[in-house]
C-alpha cells in the first residue's frame, strides 16, 4: 500500500497539490482504515488534539464573566481553529470542549504548570491579557470540570495503552496551532515566529525523527523551530517519564499559514498546508511502521 503512495506521488509530483491530496486521501482511507488485514504489520498512530473546539455548551456560558464579543475574541486568540481537519487520517483522541472551560493540555497541579502565574493553569481565571475570564466558581463546578479533564486523559491513557498491548510501542502526535503574534500570556515573545514549530521531549521524542520532520518542512521554504515558540510534546500522565515505547511529538502550525486570524475564517491556502500537515503525519507514521518492523 505505502508503494502505491509513493507511486502516486511520483508520477503526480508535477501536478497540483491538491491532485496529490486526492489521492493521499484515498490510499489513506484504504491503508490506514482496513483493519480486516490478517497479515497487517503496522500499528496505528495516535493524534492528540486538544484545543480545536470552539463551542462553549449551554450550560457552562454562564461560568464566564466576559461579554459576548470578548468571548468570542478571547476563543479566536486562544483556539487552535481546524485542527481537527488540518490533521486527520488517523485514530484521534480529540477534547469535545474549549480550552477555555479546562485545558487537558496543562499540568492538574499549579505548582507544576508555569501557566498558572498567569491564571491559566488547568482551568482559566484569566485571558490571554490577564483580564477576569471567570466568575468564582463552586465546588460543584470545579469538580464537574476537573472531570471533563479526567475523563479526556483516560481516554487518551486507554488508547496509548491498547497500542502497547498489541504493538509493544504507540506513537502518539500532539496536534497544535499557534497566533503568528506572541499573545500577551505567552512566556516566548520572539519575534518573527516561524511556520511550523516541532516540539519534542527528550525522553519521549526520537532525535531522528524531530530532525527528519524539520527536514522535510525546510525543504518545503517554510521556517521551523524545535520547541519555540511552544516546548514539549504531550505524553499520557500513566507512561510519563517511566515507558520509553511510548513516543511523542509535537505538531504546531502558524496560524497565518492557513486562516485569518482577525476573521476565523479559512484561507484559500487552507488545503495545501492540510496536504502538508498529512505529509508530516506520513512520515511519522512510516517512522514507527519501520520500528515495528525490524
Ligand atoms: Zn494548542
């Protein structure tokens, strides 16, 4: 299956990039979904993405203390907008709600997450500009919400731990985007900030396939940086430091690339940056595949 991918890439590798998605997508579909495979040799691989929701539910609106319109801008600073379509094609472990409700990106303790100083721990007290972003909340509600974030990592822990069972590895990818401007909250201000940033962790994270994934984005002419301006890779809190067949690597996308930031709305350049993204994702899979079979 992977043969004909490179066969299709081969041959259409002069045509447009939306001709080779076409058929990325469909060998994608075939490879990756098929599993009747008796003799199936790759594992899957596993998206984290935490941040792609925008919706705040009926129900938890009233927890915030800003209006409308400053909600609404506070989640088009804060939300990773399409990720959930930007990277697709794989098994996904997504968060149904906003960052801005909890953030199962962050450490449950404050003490261990530096966001905190700045009141956005685990669960917001404050935006992107240190203003108020919620009212008291209950002991009910911080419960209901502590669960929501639990019950996200258990999925996350449960799928990590299904790929070890049956592979003896998993690779999980941690899917992300960024605002082409450092936000206020941000503790990396550089300016400018570069395309893609690949955020890795020395445990979890194999050298050899950060640099391959760097790689290929420079030969694309896009600019990428290793752990800037955002560090680190997610790993499920139950492997964390202690299995190293549990693999992780960060995946964040510049904004700019793909959408316009002021209005939400997609760029015409959406599709092609989706068919970058893929690639990378390709890659990484390939890069386990191998592994597994050695
Ligand atoms: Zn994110």
């Amino acid at each position: 299956m992977y043969d004909l991918y490179h066969m299709a890439i081969t041959l259409f590798d002069n045509s447009s990039l939306f001709w080779r998605y076409a058929v990325f997508q469909k060998i994608n579909a075939k490879a990756f979904y098929d599993y009747s495979d008796s003799h199936k040799i790759y594992n899957t691989m596993i998206l984290h993405i935490p941040h792609s929701k925008h919706v705040v539910p009926e129900g938890y609106r009233e927890l915030f203390v800003l209006s409308d319109i400053a909600l609404q801008k506070e989640l088009l600073l804060l939300v990773d907008w399409y990720t959930d379509e930007l990277f697709d094609g794989f098994d996904a472990v997504t968060f149904q709600y906003p960052r801005l409700l909890v953030d199962v990106e962050r450490f449950p303790e404050d003490e261990d997450e530096p966001m905190s100083k700045v009141g956005m721990g685990m669960i917001y007290t404050r935006t992107s500009d240190g203003e108020r972003l919620k009212r008291d909340l209950t002991v009910q509600e911080i419960s209901v919400l502590i669960s929501l974030y639990d019950s996200h990592h258990q999925a996350l822990n449960d799928a990590v731990g299904h790929e070890l069972e049956t592979y003896g590895q998993a690779m999980l990818v941690d899917c992300h985007s960024f605002p082409s401007e450092p936000l206020r909250c941000d503790l990396n201000q550089k300016r400018p900030r570069p395309d893609f940033c690949i955020g890795t962790d020395a445990f979890h994270t194999p050298k050899d396939l950060a640099d391959s994934l760097i790689l290929k984005v420079q030969e694309w002419g896009y600019t990428v940086v290793e752990n800037e301006p955002y560090e680190g890779t997610l790993v499920p809190s139950d492997y964390y430091q202690s299995n190293t067949n549990v693999r992780s690597i960060m995946i964040e996308v510049n904004r700019a690339l793909y959408m316009d930031e002021h209005s939400g709305l997609k760029l015409e350049s959406f599709s092609i940056i989706q068919l970058l993204i893929q690639e990378l994702l390709f890659v990484i899979h390939q890069y386990s595949d191998r592994r597994l079979c050695r």
